[in-house]
C-alpha cells in the first residue's frame, strides 16, 4: 500500500511539474528598431508584426517576411478587417493610421486623427469602425473602416490601453492610470459603463471569452483580474508574471496566456465560468512582452530582441534602457508540446 501511494505522489507531482507549452522556434525579422503588438490576419495565415517605424509582415506558411509596410512612424497596433481586405495601422510618432491592403500591402490611405499618440487599436466589423486608443489625449478615436474618416472622438477620462470587442455592440478598454475597464457601445459611441479593476493596477492587456462572458485584464502588479463582461464583477484575481504587457485566449482550449516580459508566458485554466487556475509559467525570452494567437494553429507569437548593456544614468536621460543588439530582433512561436 505505502508503494502504492508513493507511486501515485510522484505520478502527481510529475503531472503538475509537466510542460505543456514551449517555444518551438525563432523567427527572424529584419530591423534593429523596438517593437509593440502583432496582430494574425487569421484568413491570408500572415502576421504583422509593429517594428519601430515599419511593420514586418511574416508568411505563417513559410516563416518568410513577405512585405514591409514603411512610413508606420511609432507604430503599436495593426487592426485586421478581412471583410474588406484592409489593414489599419496606428502611427504614434504623427498622430495616424495607415491603411493599407490586405493583398498588396500598398498603402491605401494615411489617415491624420485628431487623436494624439494613438497606441492600441482595434476594428469592430459588428459596426464596421475601427478605434484608435489615445495615451496623450485619453480618448478613442472612430474612423469609417469603409470611407476610412473619422467621425468622432469618444473621450475616456484617462490612458486607454487594449480593447476588446464582443462582436454584438459593445467593447470593453482598460483604462490603465484609472484602474478600469470602460464600456462603450458601438452603436451610440458613448461610454455606458466604468468598472474599477482594483486591486489590479496599471491594466494593461485585455481579452475576452465571449461564450463565458469573462474578461481577462492583465496589470503591472503581477496580476490577471477576471472580469463579469455583463455586470463588471471581479470574479478572480490569479498571480501572473513580472512586466505584462498583452494577453490572448485561446477559444478552443479556454486558456489564458499572459505575456510577461521578465521572460515569461503564464498559461492560465478557464476550468468554469468563475473557477481559474495557473497550469504553468513557460520561459520564453526578456522582452517578450506582447502576444497573438493564431486560431487555426493555436500557436502563439511574441516579439523580443537581445539586450546590451545599459547604460549609465544621465541627468538628460536618468532611467536609462539598455540597447539592442543587431540583427536580434526575433519572433518566438509558441505552442503546445504535447
């Protein structure tokens, strides 16, 4: 009997130890520049990828960088509408978004906003606008993903960060120097709800179950806040990695993966609607702290770069980042070992 039981400890202690998730390989991307979200074309199985002032865009079938989209002056987010065949770009450094083809990846319009340093973005096809989220003006700019104008500002009273739609009206944005997850509906562009997040601080990745109804808002406190998408309830708070900066949901498998970038990429269980739980914390690479699924393959992507020395302190530029070694700059593809 005791060799029974020692035998089934160590069968579950090997269990809870396993590895499900790896990174399998390295894609290398040309360009020394920093870097912030990628975003899947799911239909072409492309990957753009934010790149300093250019955007890389990666053939998923082949590992191949097939376009560079230039002129994305600090860029941070690309917005796929694949109904009609376009991609939007937001440029921080000139207060734009390029649009451009989905096929040819020429530009089709740069958009000026009135918006200033438009970071994340995100296109709803339920109202066809797409949505820039201003950190400087805290305020979300509406463009006609069809005449590619803008049509209005829907102010946010502090810095949005990601946003996530539900597809049937509504999309929710964390409001990172706030604490809070707004609401706004699509339909009237106006906000109908503010959600304080607390004890989360500084949210800054968002993403949503929708058959469940749970939002996901990873914080810069090490912490994954869950969410009640219809009444704004914290239902769970799960302990995740240092320096999150994004966060994705794989539908299939109802896991949550939080990309951390200390080095890490914590993969959380949805086990029920109010039950979660961390499977594991998968060693990735410093930096790597911005994420995208694929929902055909179920891989997932990260940007990073190796790091030099950083430099000492000056009175110009008291905190200091250490610098990028050339030709570095990779994507990590993640994906399940089993």
């Amino acid at each position: 009997m005791k060799k029974l039981i020692l035998a089934l400890a160590i069968t579950c202690l090997t269990a809870s130890n396993a590895q499900f998730y790896k990174v399998s390989k390295k894609i290398n991307a040309p360009g020394n520049e920093g870097w912030d979200y990628l975003s899947v074309d799911n239909v072409n199985q492309h990957l753009f990828v934010s790149h300093g002032s250019v955007v890389n865009v990666i053939d998923l079938k082949t590992d191949k960088t097939i376009a560079t989209i230039q002129d994305t002056k600090g860029v941070h987010g690309i917005a796929i509408a694949n109904d009609l065949n376009k991609a939007f770009i937001s440029c921080g450094k000139d207060n734009s978004v390029s649009v451009v083809n989905l096929t040819t990846f020429e530009l089709i319009e740069k958009v000026a906003i009135k918006g200033i340093k438009p970071d994340a973005i995100m296109y709803d096809k339920f109202s066809h606008y797409v949505f820039t989220f201003n950190a400087k003006s805290s305020d979300a700019t509406v463009i006609d993903a069809n005449t590619n104008k803008e049509i209005k500002s829907i102010q946010l009273g502090g810095k949005p960060e990601f946003a996530v739609t539900n597809t049937k009206g509504l999309f929710y944005v964390n409001i990172e120097d706030q604490n809070e997850i707004k609401t706004v509906d699509t339909k009237t562009l106006e906000v109908t709800a503010t959600w304080s997040i607390k004890p989360g601080d500084e949210p800054s990745g968002l993403a949503l179950d929708t058959e469940t109804n749970r939002l996901f808002s990873v914080c810069g406190n090490e912490m994954m806040v869950i969410v009640d998408a219809l009444t704004g309830k914290t239902i769970q708070t799960v302990k995740i990695g240092e320096g999150c900066d994004g966060v994705a949901f794989d539908a299939k498998n109802k896991l949550i993966f939080s990309s951390n970038g200390v080095g890490t990429v914590t993969v959380v269980k949805e086990e029920t609607a109010n039950k979660f739980s961390v499977l594991e914390n998968v060693t990735t690479q410093k930096g790597a702290r911005t994420i995208a699924i694929n929902p055909t393959s179920g891989q997932l992507y990260l940007s990073t770069a190796n790091f030099g020395a950083k430099p000492e302190p000056t009175t110009e530029n008291p905190k200091p980042r250490p610098g990028l070694e050339p030709d570095s700059f990779v994507i990590l593809v993640l994906e399940s070992s089993k």
